[in-house]
C-alpha cells in the first residue's frame, strides 16, 4: 500500500486543484503520485486476484482459465 503521507498529498494536491490550481512543479508531484498510487493499486489487485478461487453454490471450481493461468504462472517462477 501506499504510505500515508503520499496519500494525503495527493488529496491536498487535487483539492488546491480544483480551487486555486497548481502550478506546474505540483502538476507534476501530482501526476508522479497517481502514477505510483496507480501502480500500487495494481499490483495489489493482481496479488489478489492471482490468490482467488471461484466457486459455484455447488462447491465446483469455476475459477476462469485467464486467473488459472496467472496463478500457475506465479507458482511456476
């Protein structure tokens, strides 16, 4: 997860944003934060989704073929 202090400045950042703008050093900070928030995001719901078994009320795996594959991937390395 991201750490909290980039969290906040990232909502200090779009809050000034939508009232006084931002110069250009803090539209910067600001798109260098998302993306890494983006990032972080990401991974972590690709380690979660790679972590997930589906299955139907019957108790039948019905984990799709594309997560199957990336779990086995995973493992394999």
């Amino acid at each position: 997860m991201l750490e909290e202090n980039k969290i906040n400045r990232i909502n200090e950042l779009a809050k000034k944003a939508k009232t006084s703008g931002l110069s250009i050093e803090e539209a910067k900070e600001q798109s260098q934060l998302r993306s890494e928030y983006l990032k972080t995001f990401r991974s972590t719901m690709r380690d979660t989704i790679e972590n997930v078994k589906v299955l139907d009320p019957d108790g039948n795996d019905v984990t799709p073929e594309k997560v199957k594959d990336a779990q086995n991937k995973k493992f394999l390395n």
